[in-house]
C-alpha cells in the first residue's frame, strides 16, 4: 500500500521559514515525479512546486519563485520544500503528491496528474 505523509507544518512569523517534508513508503519512488500543492478552505487545489523522476526539472508558481525550493533524495524523503521569506498569504493546508511519469515538471502542476496524496500538513503564517 502506497502511502505518502508530510510533516514540517506550523505557525511561523512572516519572514521565517518552515522545510516541509514528504515520507513515502510502499514502494520506490525513485521513478517518480513529486509535486508540492497548497489548499484552502473552499479553494481549488495549487501546484506551488513540482521535480521530475530524476530531479533534472523543477516548476514554481509564480506567487513562490526566488522563496521555495523543491528538492529530492529518493534515499532519504522522496521530497522536500524549503519554504523561506513566508508570507500571510502562504498560509494553507500543503500536500505532496506523487505519479509515475517521466513528464517534466513543467508538465506536471495539475492535481489530476498525480496518483497518490498524502493527508497534508497546515502551515500558518501570521504574527
């Protein structure tokens, strides 16, 4: 059974950090592309960042870019987000995601892309 499990969430100030993580256990997730996305209540589903199988591509959001920083080691957490300079408006419910594809990232910012969801970590930004 596939299952995928964030943690990292929390309050943080505005400015500060947080480094979300996603666990995967079920199977190797070295072939697969992984994604990041945020939700709020009574929103639709956003990719904030995506990374192909190998780590070759990533994609940010624009509303992201230059703050957040997708990474994976498929030895360790199939991946990770680096969350820096945090704004109110970055406050949601995160989730990671995963599907077997060789697609880019670029190609991958839908949430009907992706095959497996793990149940999110909240992340509030306030003061």
């Amino acid at each position: 059974q596939v299952q995928l499990v964030e943690s990292g969430g929390g309050l943080v100030q505005p400015g500060g950090s947080l480094r979300l993580s996603c666990t995967a256990s079920g199977r190797n997730f070295g072939s697969y592309a992984m994604g990041w996305f945020r939700q709020a209540p009574g929103k639709e589903r956003e990719c904030v960042a995506s990374i192909n199988w190998s780590g070759g591509n990533t994609y940010y959001a624009d509303s992201v870019k230059g703050r957040f920083t997708i990474s994976r080691d498929n030895a360790k957490n199939p991946v990770s987000l680096q969350m820096n300079s945090l704004k109110p408006e970055d406050t949601d419910a995160y989730y990671c995601a995963a599907v077997r594809t060789t697609l880019s990232a670029m190609a991958l910012t839908s949430p009907k892309v992706y095959a497996y969801w793990g149940q999110g970590t909240q992340v509030i930004v306030s003061s």
